[in-house]
C-alpha cells in the first residue's frame, strides 16, 4: 500500500517536474527550476530524506526508483539547457547586426594630428623611395670633422661662418691622431653624405632627412629646422640626371604636370659645379615668380677622396632642400615660428590627420 503511494506520488512528481523543465522559457528559469527540483533543497533531494524513516525492505527499491527520476529531471534539465541555449544565439545572430560599411569613429583623428613637417617628410621619402633611394641617418651632435672638413670646409673656409654654427664645449671628442675636436649641433644633412660614403660601396643612392641646427631666428628662420639631402654615386652620374630627379620629385610633390625649374650657378665647397634650385612658382599659384629650394652639384672630388673613393673612378651629384620650406610652399604656411611654438590651435588647423598616410597609389596629399 505503501510502496503503492509512493509510486504514485514518485510518478506525479516526476511529470511535474519534467513539465516545469519543458515550461522553462529561459535559462534563468531553467536554473530555478534545477534548484527547486535537484539542487540540496529540493523535491528530489527531500523523497532522498524520507529513506532513513522506512522499513529496510521498501527501502532499496525506493531509493532506485528516486534516483532514476533524479537521473531522467537531470538529463531533461540538460536538455533543455542546451536548446534554451542555442535559442538565445539564434536570436542574438538574428537581431544583432555588424554594420561593417559604417564610418569610422572621428575621435582618434581629432585627438592627434600630424605635424606638417612630418607630413611633408614622409611625403618625400615616398617619392624617393618610387626612385629607388633608401633612407640614410646620422646623429643630430656631429663632429666638427663630418659638418665641416671632410665636406672640403676647412677650418679657414668663410663657409663655417656662415653657418652660424652651435658649438660644444671645446675638446669634446678626441679625432683618430688623438687631437681634440669640438662636436657642433650639425649645420646640415650633408654629413650624412660622408657618413654613408665613408660606410658603404657605391652604387649609392641614399636620401637623408632630419633636422638642422643654425643660431638664426626671424619669420623664415628658426635655430632648428629640417633639411632632406640626396646623394648618388656611381661611375656615370651626371647633372643631367641630377636635373631630372629634381623634376619628378617637384612634379610629384606638388602634384602638378609640369614645373618650371631653373639652375642658378652657385658656390658650395663640397660640390664642382654647384647650383641654387629655383622653381617657378606657377605651380603654387604665383604666376611669374622664382622660389629657392635648395642647392646641389656635383659631389666634389676632395669630398670622394676624403671618403676613400677614388674620383677617377666615381662620380655623382648631391642635393639638399628645406624640408620647412617645402611645406610652406606647398600648404600655405606662412610663418615658419609657428611651427615649433607648440600651439596646439596651430596644430590641429595645419596638422594632418594620422589616415592620411602619404602614397604615391593613393595620393600623396589629403
Ligand atoms: N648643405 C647645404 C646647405 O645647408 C645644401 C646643399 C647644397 C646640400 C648643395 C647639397 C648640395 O648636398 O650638393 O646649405
């Protein structure tokens, strides 16, 4: 009679518990459920307590039969908990969509900006690198031999003075015969000309931008500035082609078909013949006018053989342009102060955003 009751009442509770398990709409449902029905406190774990109460012989057959419906509510619960599951996915796949063709958010691009100076240098490292030149470096604090002597200006030459040079201390390094030379903020890019001749095996075709020191300071003029310089050597160079690199990079920087450009003969001590670059100023809106932008010549033989090249054998041209100057030119900028004030206004007015990465594919200004 007993075992009976039980029966029934095992049964009952058994289909309830599976209806609730079936009726659960959600996992948290799900999980109430679980814990009404197997958790410590629930149903099934309170049928496991009566055991203790009954007479040994109904004992065993009770307590399978409790634990089967335990074993049939656990794997319907499991069950279900794996369809609920997959439910709430299907539903999240359904509703929440990737737009991927929307912009992109603009924060990143207002909080910084690039400098015009980087802009235009990236810039020209893209067109020269088109051509074929590497980048080369040398360090900002130079020897007074690599500023000076070894680019054919000896320590009498009037070339050092007008270089409004910034000196170290005296002695500050110590040449190979063990004299003492001043190290200089570097008055140009061109030592890294004898830099690189001094370290490598020509063919050479190198460009080398970076900043400039000079104790000078008005509205062109700032006591640090930035310079790019070009060298190649090989053993057939010639001022033609010196012309006609200079062409392509104009034409390419300022994105125009056709510039005007005129050599106007000039002097510098590490170049024979050497020459003042001028470009029509058509090209940036200012019909009639000549703009400088740099000089260059041909490397001069007492600059190849203080490199330990033989100038019987070698020969090329080299160049050095205002990298300040250029971007003036190109975007408007009057005033060259402005440029290492540090405004921030300046900055974002002038600066350029950190997507528009300079390629000759894509265009090289924004
Ligand atoms: N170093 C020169 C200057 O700062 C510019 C220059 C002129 C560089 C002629 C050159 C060159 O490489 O060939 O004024």
């Amino acid at each position: 009679m007993t075992s009976a009751t039980s029966d029934n009442e095992l049964k009952e509770l058994e289909e309830k518990l599976l209806g609730e398990v079936a009726g659960a709409g959600d996992l948290d449902v799900l999980e109430q459920v679980r814990v009404s029905a197997v958790g410590k406190k629930g149903s099934v774990s309170a049928l496991m307590s009566r055991l203790g109460k009954m007479p040994p012989e109904e004992r065993k057959a009770f307590g399978q039969a409790v634990n089967s419906i335990k074993a049939r509510v656990t794997h319907a619960l499991d069950e279900r908990k794996a369809a609920l599951a997959a439910q709430e996915l299907e539903k999240r796949l359904a509703n929440e969509k990737e737009d991927v063709t929307l912009p992109i958010r603009l924060g990143p691009q207002f909080e910084g900006r690039i400098h015009p100076v980087s802009q235009v240098s990236d810039e020209l490292v893209e067109i020269f690198a088109d051509m074929g030149f590497s980048v080369a470096e040398g360090p900002d604090i130079e020897s007074d031999d690599l500023n000076f002597t070894k680019l054919n200006i000896p320590l009498e030459h009037p070339a050092r003075q007008e270089h409004d040079t910034f000196y170290f201390g005296p002695c500050s390094v110590k040449t190979d015969n063990g004299e003492a030379e001043r190290l200089v903020l570097r008055t140009h890019t061109s030592p890294v000309q004898i830099r690189t001749m001094m370290a490598s095996k020509p063919p050479i075709r190198i460009i080398a931008p970076g900043r400039v020191y000079r104790c000078d300071s008005d509205q062109t003029h700032t006591p640090m500035f930035h310079q790019i310089e070009a060298l190649v050597i090989d053993e057939q160079t010639h001022m033609g082609n010196l012309k006609w690199v200079l062409e392509e990079m104009c034409k390419a920087f300022f994105e125009v078909e056709e510039v005007k450009m005129r050599f106007r003969a000039s002097h510098f001590p590490f170049t024979e013949p050497s020459a003042e670059i001028d470009i029509g100023a058509d090209a940036i809106g200012k019909p009639g006018e000549w703009l400088e932008i740099g000089g260059c010549g041909m490397v001069h033989p007492n600059v190849l053989r203080n490199c330990g090249l033989d100038p019987e054998v070698y020969q090329g041209f080299a160049f050095g342009m205002g990298i300040d100057r250029m971007a003036m030119l190109k975007y408007g900028l009057p005033d060259l102060r402005a440029f290492f004030s540090g405004d921030l206004r300046w900055l974002k007015h002038y600066g350029f955003s950190v997507l528009d990465v300079p390629t000759l594919a894509g265009g090289l200004s924004p």
